[in-house]
C-alpha cells in the first residue's frame, strides 16, 4: 500500500457569509516569512516612491479610481456577500463615498503637503518647513465599511510619498485584493501598495515590527490597546480609529419630519453597524412623544430579509454572536423597565440563532442599562426625553466615547454653542452618520487617538523637516 496523505493542518482563514452561513471566502493565512518578504520589499520601494513628483503620484491614484469605478457593481456584490450590506446599498459605497474621498485627498494633496514659510523670514535667510513621508504605514481596517476606513489611509499615505502594506479583516479579505488589483491597473511601481491575510498573533508582529514607521488602526477599543502597547517601546506614532457610542439631540425647534427621516436612516442603515451611527437619542419633551411615534412608524416600514434581494434595505448583522449580543441589550433593558416599540413578528426573517436581527427602538430608559451605555453596533436605538439643552449636553458627555454627535434644530448659533461643551470629536448640526473630506476624522476618550483625511490626516502621515539657509555670509 502507498504511504497515506498527511492532512493539511495549515490553518486557514475563513469568510462565513452572514447571508447564508457558507463560506465565501478560505485561504491560508500569509506566515512571518510573508510578512518579512512584504516589508524588505516595502522598505526597498519607499526609497524610490518618495522620489516621485506629487503630480506623478496624483496620477497613479486617478487611474486606481478609474478602474474601481468600473469594476463598482461587481465590487458592491462580493461586499454583501462578505458582510451582509444589501444589494441597493453596496455599490454606492464605491460609487459615492470612496470615490467622494480619493478625489478630494488628490486635490487637497499639493496644499496639505507644501512647504511652510513662517511669515517672519528675513534678508539673507531661507527658511521653511518640508513634509516628508515617515515610510512604511501599516493600514489594519475593519470589515464594516471596508473600502471607506481603508481608503481614508491609504491614498493620503501614498499621496504623501510613503509605502502601504494593508492587514484588511478576515470577513473582508476580498478588498485587500481589490486595492492591489487597482493600483496594479493603475500602473503603481512594485512594492509601493501590499496586502497580507494575518491571524491575530502574526498582526501583532507586523506592527512591532521595526520596519514599520506608521500603524492606522481601525477597530474595537480593546484590540486599540493592544496596538498601541505593540509601539510602546519605539518612538512610532498611530491613528486609533475606535468605537462610538454617538447621540442625538433633537431640540424642540426642530424640523420633527426631517429630524425623523434621517435619525431612523442613521441608526439603522448598515443594520446598525457604523462606528458613527446613532445608537442613542435626546428628545426635548415638548416634542418627544410626536417624534416617538413618527420614529416607531418609519422603523417598522424597513424590509429585513436576504440581503441580496434588491428590495431589501436592512441585512443581517455580520455574524449571529453579534446580533445575540445586541439581543442581550434589548432584553436586559426590557427586564430593568425599558419598553420595546416594535414587535419582532413584523420582520419574520428576524431569527435567533441568525445575523438576521429585527430593528429595534427603546424607550424608559436610563444609564444604568448597556444599550445606552456600551456600543451596540446593532439595529438597536434608546429614546430619553430631556427637558432641557444643559441636561441634554450632561446626557450626551455621559459615556466613555467621544466620536461624533448631532443636534437638530433651527438655531445654528446655539448648535455651535452646545457643541463647544461636548466631548467629541465632531459636531453635527441636522445631519448625522457621515464623514466629510474635509474635516478630521478624530475621536475622545475611548474614540481613539489622532486623525485621518483633511490637511490634519496628511500631518499624521508626514514629519516636518525644518530648512534654516543662510543664504549671505
């Protein structure tokens, strides 16, 4: 008899869709000799990458869009696959956002990078600041908007003249190989753009790893630690992009239809799963029981079922621990004296056991309950009514995050002055759940630490080198 085959103990990583529970995606993991390959090449290609003009670089990134525009709609089918993002929604996160935020970070680039001429020079001296590339930026990026929270990294970093080598999430590997399959089409020189599929302890490696001059992290608070004792004993700064937990206030002038519509939208689109989804709202009494009720009645019109369909707008959580931990939120509430406004029986696809979860809305709730106090990242939202600005603010910075919060009303110079005294990284005013270009994607307290997009994100990727010429001896 032949010798017998040896099983294959390799471990592999895994993509079990939300959809249906199979697996999407299996490949084995890449190895610290992987990981060693990829940074000697990354360190090799940043020499020369840094060299290239920032008009050469502009170049490079429109023809990356290009080709990521053209290849959307396929795109946006493999990504509701991969985490359960409807059909009707999923394209339009390349479509609008990304392509929205490489755009802007290529035209803002020759002014984010320009030399700093301090406005006191002097005869006989030239003086400026440069903005150099640190090197090598390792990019970790989550699963829930894949393609946003990795490109808010990426193109800046390479904008600015540095090497990307990309960890993307196990439930999401299939955009790591679509950022190499664009910069491939788009011509990048070898070496510039990588990507690694990495269990948890090879991750670790890669960013204590001396090679690596910058880390984004984009993820749990608990995993934000980690990366940051990972660094703590070399002198490499990181973007720790955590959790939320972020709040609404609507006042009682405000537009109730429009604070409605777009509240529901921003606490259940994406099932819940948004960093800056709204996962706890504020209601001036005068107008909180008319706003529960038209909350309550846009709620129960959403259609949860197999994210493929395209008359779905609400999938299924990314995995069933997930949509069993928010299930364990909605009933401690209930059991401590919330109410639960919407019955599940009008979503039958809401099943336990499932990531298929029915939207919920709570109301009689207090802080002493988690869903109002610890990230639920689920189709969950509380509703407490306050009689006043100075309790809603005391409400509002009354939890261990700091991302974003939005207030709704007529009075824009009284937003302004309320967002003065809360703690967050930003302010909205009768808007909510969205990431502007233009401004710094930053957060407070558990929210993590530094920022990504705007000339602030391209601060973050650069180091200033100081130039005093005396030019007359």
């Amino acid at each position: 008899m032949g010798q017998a085959m040896k099983k294959d103990t390799t471990p592999k990583m895994q993509t079990i869709s939300p959809v249906d529970g199979s697996v999407y995606v299996e490949r084995a993991y890449h190895t610290a000799k992987d990981i060693d390959a990829v940074l000697t090449k990354a360190k090799k290609a940043a020499k020369e990458w840094r060299k290239v003009p920032l008009s050469e670089r502009q170049k490079y990134m429109l023809k990356f869009l290009d080709h990521m525009l053209a290849h959307a709609q396929e795109i946006g089918k493999e990504l509701t696959w991969q985490m359960g993002r409807p059909i009707s929604q999923t394209p339009g996160e390349i479509m609008r956002g990304f392509q929205e935020r490489v755009k802007y970070a290529v035209e803002l680039a020759p002014k984010a990078l320009a030399d700093i001429i301090p406005h006191d020079n002097r005869d006989g001296f030239k003086r400026f600041i440069r903005r150099e590339p640190l090197g090598v930026v390792a990019v970790i990026a989550p699963w829930n908007y894949p393609y946003l929270t990795a490109v808010n990294a990426i193109v800046p970093a390479l904008l600015a003249g540095n090497v990307v080598v990309l960890k993307h999430s196990f439930q999401t590997p299939l955009v790591g190989d679509r950022f190499a399959e664009g910069f491939k089409a788009a011509g990048l020189p070898e070496g510039v753009f990588q990507h690694l599929d990495l269990a948890d302890a090879d991750t670790q490696a890669l960013v204590e790893d001396k090679r690596v001059d910058y880390v984004n992290f984009t993820g749990s608070v608990r995993v934000g630690h980690i990366v940051q004792k990972a660094l703590s004993d070399r002198f490499v700064a990181c973007g720790l992009e955590l959790g939320g937990k972020d709040p609404a206030y609507v006042r009682e002038d405000a537009d109730l239809a429009y604070a409605v519509e777009n509240l529901v939208d921003g606490a259940f689109f994406n099932s819940g799963q948004c960093c800056c989804g709204i996962e706890r709202i504020y209601v001036h009494e005068k107008i909180y029981d008319k706003f529960v009720e038209e909350f309550v009645k846009l709620t129960k019109t959403y259609k949860l079922g197999n994210p493929t369909d395209p008359n779905t707008n609400l999938g299924p959580m990314v995995r069933t621990a997930a949509a069993d931990f928010v299930r364990g939120q909605i009933d401690e509430a209930v059991k401590k004296g919330a109410k639960a406004l919407v019955d599940e029986k009008l979503f039958p696809a809401s099943k336990k056991g499932t990531p298929y979860l029915a939207p919920q809305v709570l109301v009689n709730v207090t802080h002493d309950m988690s869903v109002m106090k610890d990230e639920s990242f689920g189709p969950v939202v509380g509703i407490m009514k306050v009689k006043s600005d100075e309790e809603a603010v005391k409400m509002m910075n009354d939890s261990p995050y700091g991302l974003t919060v939005s207030i709704w009303t007529k009075n824009a110079a009284a937003a302004e002055k309320l967002g003065e005294e809360l703690e967050t990284g930003t302010v909205f005013l009768n808007r909510c759940d969205y990431v502007d270009p233009g401004l710094p994607w930053t957060g407070v307290k558990d929210s993590g630490r530094g920022a990504s997009m705007s000339v602030i994100g391209f601060e973050n990727l650069t180091r200033p080198k100081s130039f005093h010429l005396k030019t007359k001896v």
